[in-house]
C-alpha cells in the first residue's frame, strides 16, 4: 500500500541540481535544460520529470573508480577550507585595519591643535630663542603632564564635528567595501542557511573586537614609554572611534551577507543567458527558490489554408441550344 492510500505524509522528493546541457525527453523530445534533479523516494536515484508528458528521465551517477580521486578530493576540501579560514582572518583584520585608519586619523586632527598650543605656551618664555633640545624636552614633558586633550577636542568643533566632517566619508568608503565583502562570503557558505549567515558574521566582528581591545589596553598611560600629545590623543579619543567605527563596519558587513544572495541571483540574470546559468543552480537551491527556468517559446499555429471554391456546376447542352 502507498504511502498516499495509508494516509501517512509523503516526504519530499529532496532537490540535489539541476540539468545542465540539452537531454532530451524519451519520451516526447522535449529539452529537459534547466530542469530539477530529484531523489527518488523509493531507490534513492537522481530522477528529473519532463514538465511536458509526465515522463521521468534517470540521471545516472558515476561511481568512484579508484582510490586516488577520494584521495583528491580531500585534498581539494583541505585547500578549500584553508582559504576559507583565511578569508575569515583576512576579513576580521580589514575590520581592525579601517579602526587604525580611523583611530590615526582623528588622533592626528587633534594632536595638531595640541602643538599649536604647546608652541604658544612655549613662546612665552623670555629665553624661548636660546632653549637647547633638553630644555624644550623638559617644557614638554612638564605641558603634557597637565595637558587637557578634551579641551583640544573642543576646539576643533568637538567630537561630534570630528566625525561628521573627517571620519564620516572614511566610514562611508569602509561601508562599501565591507558591503561587497558581505555579498562575497553570503555566495561562498552555499551550505548555510541565509538566516545564519549574521551569526557569521558577527563571530568576525567579535574577533575584530578582541584585537582591538588588545590594542585599547596598550594605549593606558602605564603602558607609553614615549609620551607625545599624538599618543595622548590617540588614548582620548580611541573608545569613541574604534567602537563606531567597528559598528559601521560590522552593521555593513552584515547588511552584505543577508543582501548578497538576492544581489547574486539579479546579478547573474543580468549578466548570463539563461543557458550559462545552470551551473550556478545552487544560488536558487539554498535558499529553497525555483531555479529560473527559461519559458517555452508557444510555436504559432500555422493558419489552415482557405477552402476553396465549389466550382459551378456545368451547364446542360440543352441551355447552351437555347
């Protein structure tokens, strides 16, 4: 008895590709491109129907002939998930780069406002023309003990301009490429389902995080051996800019990763005639969507030729007589 006349569920024939290349139906002819390959229930072999009679078309798997193409084929996934791991290293580290990009940046606006002052400070003395290097060693170190780097924030406009006027086209460029680096990893994890990929996603934001907060305790006052109002800037405003700058990364690299299947499919539907598409099948299958299939041409019916005229009927000799 059937599964269907004993009332139990049918379980799902299980999607595996798609047919790439013209085969043809036994059955009628038609082109099977593009179509599902199935698993049949009942013997687990790779079935496609024809959407035109019904038929099903067998899709026969080669077996292993030898040892060394299961030797090979480990040595492929080694490489591959060596590049994967370093892919995920490269990315946490561009997230830790832009922050030292960022971090430099401001560090550097609000230094020079520190200079200035220091060099107005230092041309009140009366002996600022003859001061040796170890005398304005000395003023230094005695201004930067009582430095206040706030105050040189301040006048600069704050932090608040700092942001919107020098690091906000920086985040907005880290933006893009963390959104292209989102897309690129979304279209590598094939194998995840699109609703894990944040999680990814955060795990390299988080291993972002742990080599900035390595680099956050090394900026604290004990740990300075050449004290300069670069670095005191630097440990002022580190914690307000490796945190957004980390957000803006992190958020983009997410955004890209839940966005760039979608961006992936359009993309190859721009670009790829429908019969270039087939490789790329597992785009669709991941995500449980129906590959695109391109639709049948309907062939116009050819119009039935006019009937033609009942010729008229032949007159009788005896009304060509009258």
């Amino acid at each position: 008895m059937s599964d269907e006349k004993a009332g139990r569920p049918v379980e799902a024939e299980p999607v595996v590709d798609v047919v790439v290349g013209d085969r043809v139906c036994d059955a009628c002819g038609f082109n099977l491109y593009g179509q599902k390959i199935f698993r049949e229930r009942h013997y687990r072999m790779h079935i496609a129907r024809c959407p035109e009679c019904g038929a099903v078309a067998a899709m026969h798997e080669s077996p292993r002939s030898t040892r060394w193409i299961g030797f090979a084929t480990g040595v492929v996934m080694s490489i591959w998930l060596i590049l994967l791991l370093g892919g995920l290293g490269a990315t946490a580290m561009m997230l830790f780069g832009f922050n030292m990009g960022g971090l430099e940046q401001a560090s550097r606006l609000v230094s020079r406002d520190m200079d200035l002052s220091f060099e107005t400070w230092r041309q009140s003395f009366d002996d600022v023309d003859s001061m040796d290097w170890q005398r304005q060693r000395t003023l230094l170190a005695e201004w930067l003990a009582d430095a206040d780097v706030e105050e040189a924030l301040d006048n600069i406009g704050g932090y608040q301009s700092l942001a919107l006027t020098h690091l906000l086209p920086f985040w907005l460029l880290q933006a893009a490429i963390l959104f292209g680096a989102g897309v690129v990893w979304s279209t590598l994890l094939l194998h995840a389902r699109r609703r894990l990929l944040p999680l990814f996603g955060v795990f390299i934001a988080g291993l972002a995080g742990v080599f900035l907060t390595m680099h956050f305790l090394s900026l604290g006052p004990t740990a300075m051996v050449n004290i300069s109002s670069y670095t005191l800037a630097k440990a002022h405003v580190a914690d307000r800019v490796m945190i957004h700058t980390l957000l803006v990364g992190a958020g983009a690299l997410l955004l890209g990763m839940w966005f760039g299947r979608p961006i992936a499919r359009s993309l190859v539907k721009i670009l790829l005639p429908p019969r270039l598409r087939a490789p790329l099948s597992r785009l669709w299958l991941c995500d449980g969507k129906d590959f695109p299939v391109p639709k049948r041409r309907p062939i116009a019916a050819t119009p039935a030729p006019a009937a033609h005229e009942k010729d008229p009927a032949p007159k009788s000799a005896g009304s060509e007589d009258s």
